[in-house]
C-alpha cells in the first residue's frame, strides 16, 4: 500500500518525536518516499542528521535554506505529497493547524496540502482533554483530517492517561488503512441525492424545508475520495463541490430530481439517497405573485410528489445497493426500520431532528446505521465528514 507513496512526515516538538526514526524506517522499508518537515522546536528531541540520513533528503525546517536567496516551497511541498503524516502532533501544532497561524514551515505545508492529512497527536493526559484542545481536534477533523488517537499509559509526566502518541507500527498500519480505503471504490458508480427540494407556489414563494445539503455533499466527496465515479443530484443549496470525479446535476423541484434519479440509477452499483425531498407540492403554481391584498387567506392544495426512494427501490436489481436516511422527531429506530422495509433499503441512517447539533443546518451529526436484519449500530456525535465515512464504510462492506 506504501510502496511509490509519497510522504511528507511533519515532526512537532514533543518527547514523542524520539518515535519519528522508527516512523520513518518503517516508511521507507515499505517503499514509501519520504520527505521530513520538522518545526524549529522538534530539533530540541531529535536530530535532523538522523532522519535525513534514513529518509536520504534534506529535513526541511526553515522558509529559508540559506543566505543566498534559496527557500523551500511548501507549495511544492504541498502539490508532491500523496499524504501528509504529522507525528507526533502537539497541543501547539493542532491548535495553529486549527486556525490557520502559518508561523513555520509545518504549517504552511499544512495549508498547502493538496492530500490526506493524518495526525498523531501526544502531549499530557491534561493538555489531551482541554476544551481547547478537543474543540482543535474538532475543527480539524471537519476539515477531513484524519486523527490517529493517542493510547492510555505512562506518559513523560510520569502520570497515567490517555495522550500518548500511537506506536510507530500503528501509524504505519492506520497510513496503509487510508490508502487501502481510498481505492475500495475505484471504478464503482455512486449515486447520491442531497440538499432540499423546493416546489413553487407562485413566481417568488415556494414550499421547502431547511437541508442544507451537508451531509450529502460529504458522502459524495467521501465516496469519490475512495475512486468512485460520483452523480451527485443536488437540491437548491450555496454548497460547491470540487473532486474532478463528482459530476453534478442540479435541480429545483421533487419531480426534477426524480427524473434525474431514475436515468442515473440503472447504471450505477449503488445508490445514497440523503436528499430532503418534499413530499407534496402546490397542486396549482400561480403564474404571478399572490397579492396579500387579494385575499383574507391563503389556502394550499398540496398533491404528493413522487416517491424517489420507493421508485429506486422497486427499480432495485441483484448487486446494487441502496442506503436511505430517516430523519425522525420521535421513536426513531421503529419509524427507520418500517421506512428501510418500506422502500426496500439495503440500510438507512437515523439521525434525530430535534437535537441542535445534529440534522439540518449543522456540520455535526448523531447517525444510527440500520440494516435490513434489524441490526442497529449507533454512532457518536461526529462531523458529518466523519459521519459520511461511517455510511461509506458499510456500504463497501455490502457491495459484490
């Protein structure tokens, strides 16, 4: 999995930079090209002759290589790497990454980086659950940052707690994970609803809900991260999507995305319906504006739309899957469960209407996987990058 991988391997100022030799071996022994960018700091813990001489480059450490006028790029840095594995990260480092203080060369790598980001982050038992150092951790991670969680043992401190960087072979074998996940899909079509539907009243008005299309934008960025040819079917939302291999098909209403749900599908080997589809629409849309002044009230005649997940899974062949998601304001698991068989589901995801940090609007979600044999695995609060992941990793466990 490692082998031709370009790596850049960051080192921060901790005591756990010691693991760094055994990190970059360990790179190198699998094939792995590997370029050392260590802050000023991570030099007090570790010599940079040792790791230029496993790596057979120059350690970067500074903007500037010497007094006459050469510098290292980070920008090139940035374009070169296939992933960039920052161990040990510290409290220091997260929190600069978080925010974006470009202060030194590991930084502005960091902000460069056109790959995969992985951390490892050690520091002390106290410094680890800090508010503030859990908020860090938090943006980073909706950023698409992947954090390999430190261990519970002794730490430099000599207390006993979690915040101790993984080993070295754990790293290696979480970086060998990533790639090994980013190709699962390679080749597979994918087809993805997201966002809300609007039906019109009139010329100005119109009959919607609040989806901002988050949760379905990241499943169809997660999915093409891992090789998938992504038909990303949106709904009216602000939300851009940048992987070459996501193609987008923008549409207002429920019939419209209908439509383009049914060309798409046959083709495709699965199917992620994340879209809020409206459920009726005015049976009549005025061709002016209504007047206020026209009328004491406003009566709607609502007809249903068509029903876009019942539709695919009738259409449903052998070898595709479908996944569906049930958002719901009470007895969640029942309503999910019956909607799963209803529409002929593969497995849906829960997740809750009434929690202010989970659901429409928000960049955090509380998902519960069900499946069509009535297994339920509830997930924590996570971001919805994080939470497309989860939905990703089963269905590639269900595809042929």
């Amino acid at each position: 999995m490692l082998n031709n991988k370009k790596i850049i391997l960051g080192i921060t100022g901790s005591i756990a930079a010691y693991k760094a030799a055994a990190l970059l071996r360990l790179l190198i022994r699998d094939g792995a090209e590997a370029q050392v960018v260590m802050t000023p700091a991570a030099k007090e813990f570790i010599a940079p002759l040792s790791l230029s001489t496993l790596s057979r480059k120059a350690v970067v450490s500074e903007f500037f290589a010497g007094k006459d006028g050469t510098w290292n790029s980070h920008v090139d840095l940035g374009l070169w790497a296939d992933a960039m594995l920052i161990a040990p990260a510290t409290a220091s480092t997260i929190g600069k990454m978080a925010n974006g203080i470009a202060d030194n060369m590991l930084v502005t790598t960091y902000l460069s980086c056109k790959a995969p980001v992985l951390l490892a982050p050690a520091m002390d038992l106290d410094m680890y659950a800090h508010p503030a150092t859990q908020s860090n951790l938090q943006r980073i991670r909706s950023y698409g940052n992947i954090i390999i969680e430190p261990a519970s043992g002794e730490l430099a401190s000599g207390l006993v707690g979690k915040g101790r960087m993984e080993e070295p072979e754990a790293i290696i074998a979480a970086l060998k994970n990533h790639f090994a996940m980013r190709s699962a899909l390679h080749g597979r079509k994918i087809l993805v609803t997201a966002g809300p539907t609007f039906e019109r009243i009139d010329p100005v008005r119109f009959v919607g809900n609040f989806s901002s299309g988050k949760m379905g934008f990241a499943i169809a960025e997660g999915c093409a991260e891992r090789g998938a040819e992504v038909t990303l079917i949106a709904g009216p939302v602000s939300l851009r999507t940048s992987h070459p291999q996501i193609r987008r098909i923008d549409v207002e209403s429920a019939r419209e995305m209908h439509a383009a749900a049914m060309e798409s599908f046959p083709s495709s080997d699965a199917a992620i319906l994340c879209a809020a589809v409206a459920d009726f629409r005015p049976a009549t849309i005025a061709e002016e504006k209504i007047k206020r002044e026209d009328s004491s009230e406003m009566i709607l005649h609502l007809t249903p739309n068509p029903d876009i997940a019942a539709s695919i899974g009738a259409l449903k062949r052998s070898g595709q899957i479908v996944a569906g998601f049930a958002l719901e304001t009470s007895d969640g698991i029942a309503h999910a469960s019956a909607k799963l068989k209803r529409k002929n589901f593969d497995f849906i995801a829960l997740n809750p209407a009434n929690e202010l940090d989970a659901g429409f609007g928000v960049d955090t979600n509380r998902i519960t996987i069900i499946d069509s044999n009535g297994i339920c695995r509830a997930f924590p609060l996570k971001s919805k990058q994080e939470a497309a992941a989860d939905i990703i990793n089963e269905l590639i466990t269900r595809l042929p």
